[in-house]
C-alpha cells in the first residue's frame, strides 16, 4: 500500500504511469526511495528538480547504476519497460528523481 505523502511527490509530481485507484501498486524505484529517503530528503529533491533538467525520454548516464539498484528488482519490468525496450515512453516517476539525486 502506498504512502499517500511519498506517492504525492513520487507518483503525481513526477510518473506520467500514475493512475489514481491502484495504491496497492508499487513500482520498483517508489519502493527503493520510500525505503531510502525520508520524507524531507525527498522534498529536497523538488528543489532539486526546478534547477535540473528532468530525464524525459533520455536515458539517464547513471542508467547502468538506477537500473541495477532499482529496476532489475521492478516488478513492472516483468511486463516490459517501454521506457527501457524502446524509448517510446519517459521513465517512471522514481527514475527520473533518482537520476536528479544521483547528479546532485
């Protein structure tokens, strides 16, 4: 079950995924934040986030480093990553904070 406090930055400020009605689904990069990042670290990075620019549709250079942390354990990998497969649609949400704190 989401934390509606981490899925308000995570999910509605950041993931174009997100759909309101399925708080019992949880991507990789939400878990690995929610589990690593308090709450006030995580509002840091919407600070963060008005100063870099946001990933979009690039893959990130610590791509390499996010997938292996994170995604390689997403169970939404299972059903292919658009964003990973063929660069047809941006990353998650949590990707694209990851890459932000990652270059911070």
């Amino acid at each position: 079950m989401k934390d509606k406090d981490y899925t308000s930055i995570i999910c509605w400020g950041f993931c174009s995924f997100y759909k309101e009605g399925k708080e019992d689904l949880c991507c990789g990069t939400y878990l690995f934040l929610k589990n690593n990042l308090t709450l006030r670290e995580l509002r840091s990075v919407l600070d963060l986030s008005k100063m870099e620019e946001r990933p979009s549709e690039r893959v990130s250079p610590a791509d390499d480093e996010i997938k292996r942390l994170v995604c390689d354990k997403c169970d939404f990998l299972i059903d292919g990553c658009d964003f990973r497969e063929d660069g047809s649609h941006p990353p998650c949400g949590g990707y694209s904070i990851i890459d932000i704190l990652l270059k911070s």
